[in-house]
C-alpha cells in the first residue's frame, strides 16, 4: 500500500488566532521550522507549513483564523471530498469548514466528529503539482520512517468517553480497526490501524471509568528523546502537563500535554511502528 492512503491520517493542523505565539512554542520545544504559504494570505489570515527538524517536507500546518478557536485536529486523507462529507454527516459527523477547492490543488473539509473532535479532509488533485509534492511527501515519509529523528509526528491518539460509539463511527467512515494494546500503561486502550496497514498508527484511549476531568479528544504524538525533559520544558513553556510520564514494561514512554493555547498533543520517546506503513 502507498504511504499516502485514503483513510489515513498523514497530516496535522493547528487552528489558532495567534500563530507567533503558536510558532515560538513548538518552535522552541521541538525545534520545528515554519514557511508561509505565499499564495494562503485572504484578509491577513496565513496558512503556516510546519517542518521538523531537517526535515525537506512539510508534516503539519498552523492555520489562522480557520474556525474562529483555538484548535487541533488530525487530517484525512480522502479519494472524494464532497461525497466522504455527505457520508460521514450520515454518521453524525457535523460540518465546520464545507467541501472547499484550494486552486488546482486539493479539495479540504473541516468536520466534527458524534464526540465533537475536530477532524479535516483533503482529497488528491490530478494536477501535476500536487502529485510532484505527493511523491516527494511520500518519499520523505519512507525515509521518516526507516530513520525517525525528533519533532517528527510519530502517530496519534484518540481519547473517548464512549468507546464504541468511536469505534463504530472510524470504522464506518475510514475503515480503520482497533486491537487490543499491551503498551499503554495501565490505561485501557487499543492500536489503531489504518485501512490496510500493519502497524498501528494511533491509540484509542477508553476514558469512561474517569470520574474526573474525562474528555473526548484527538491529537498528534511527536518524538522525543526524553519525554520527562519535553514535558518540563512545556510547563515552563506555559503548557500544562495533563497525563505525566509513563510506560509500560513493552511499551514506549509517553506523556500528554496541553500547549498555551489549550491544544493536546501527545509525546512518545520511543518510535512507534510508521504512520501509514
């Protein structure tokens, strides 16, 4: 299967109304790079690729002023913007941003998910352009993969309050599945596949026996080479440390933080199977 797959999360956004703040953040903590994209400027709003370290592709973006919050959401990617929308609506999905061309480039969609987590979609063009920037994301992806290095996104998680209400609606609107985890940490939770793959791309945290601040939620996981440093840096960084450090004995170290800005995001000291492989 190619990397680039329909269904499967191969992208980030950051939703914000102040993207210097955002860039000095993750620009200091994980040591990304930033480009404008040139052509993105409508009434002062930007569109901000984000590059990780030595990285020659972009793997996310910042987004001003999409929604009017402060938000973070995993992009899908999709054969059919405007159909997957009328489909994923037909199972509770609601509508943010509708099924809108980008030039000659792409066609995106912002949406909720029934438990209310942000999510976008975007669809291949048959241009040229944009299956020369496919190859090459693709290519880096490979490499990305064979040889991770830190401040790259290693995957993602999934927090729910109503696990099979989540289960039943990914695995209807993307075709992904769900097994049961051992490296989690004490934390009820299963890998999530993508269609087609074999490895997991993401986990489903099962937050429903919570008494206490349980929320639903999806995020980007970066690498890290010390999640318990990372995590300090962010609290000083004036993040908030919402699930400390912790492994299990097969598992890798991770931990969950909310940015200034109140965006999750998750941190992972040791690869995870590749994103999309």
């Amino acid at each position: 299967m190619r990397f680039m797959s329909p269904g499967q999360v191969v992208w980030f956004e950051i939703g914000t109304t102040a993207p210097e703040a955002v860039t000095d953040f993750y620009g200091s903590l994980l040591g990304w790079r930033f480009e404008v994209d040139a052509d993105s400027s409508i009434d002062g709003r930007t569109y901000i690729r984000i590059l990780a370290p030595g990285a020659p592709w972009p793997m996310g973006a910042i987004q001003q002023g999409d929604t009017g919050e402060e938000a973070i959401n995993l992009s899908i990617l999709s054969t059919d913007v405007h159909r997957d929308v009328d489909r994923l609506t037909g199972l509770g999905a609601k509508i943010v941003v509708p099924a809108t061309p980008v030039g000659d480039v792409t066609v995106f969609a912002r949406l909720r998910d029934p438990r209310g987590n942000l999510f976008s979609l975007f669809s291949q063009s048959a241009s040229q352009r944009f299956e020369e920037r496919i190859a090459g994301t693709e290519e880096y992806m490979r490499q990305a993969a064979d040889a991770p290095k830190p401040g790259t996104m290693a995957g993602f998680e999934i927090g729910t309050t109503d696990v099979r209400a989540t289960i039943d609606f990914y695995t209807q609107g993307f075709g992904w599945r769900f097994e049961k985890d051992d490296t989690i940490g004490g934390v009820p939770g299963l890998a999530v596949f993508g269609p087609g793959a074999d490895h997991p791309s993401g986990l489903l945290w099962d937050h429903s026996a919570e008494t206490v601040s349980a929320a639903d939620y999806a995020a980007p996981t970066f690498l890290v080479t010390d999640v318990a440093a990372t995590a300090t840096a962010a609290q000083e960084g004036g993040a908030r440390v919402e699930q400390q450090p912790h492994s299990a004995p097969a598992g890798p170290v991770r931990a969950r933080i909310r940015d200034p800005r109140g965006n999750r995001f998750g941190l992972l000291s040791q690869f995870a199977p590749p994103l999309t492989r």
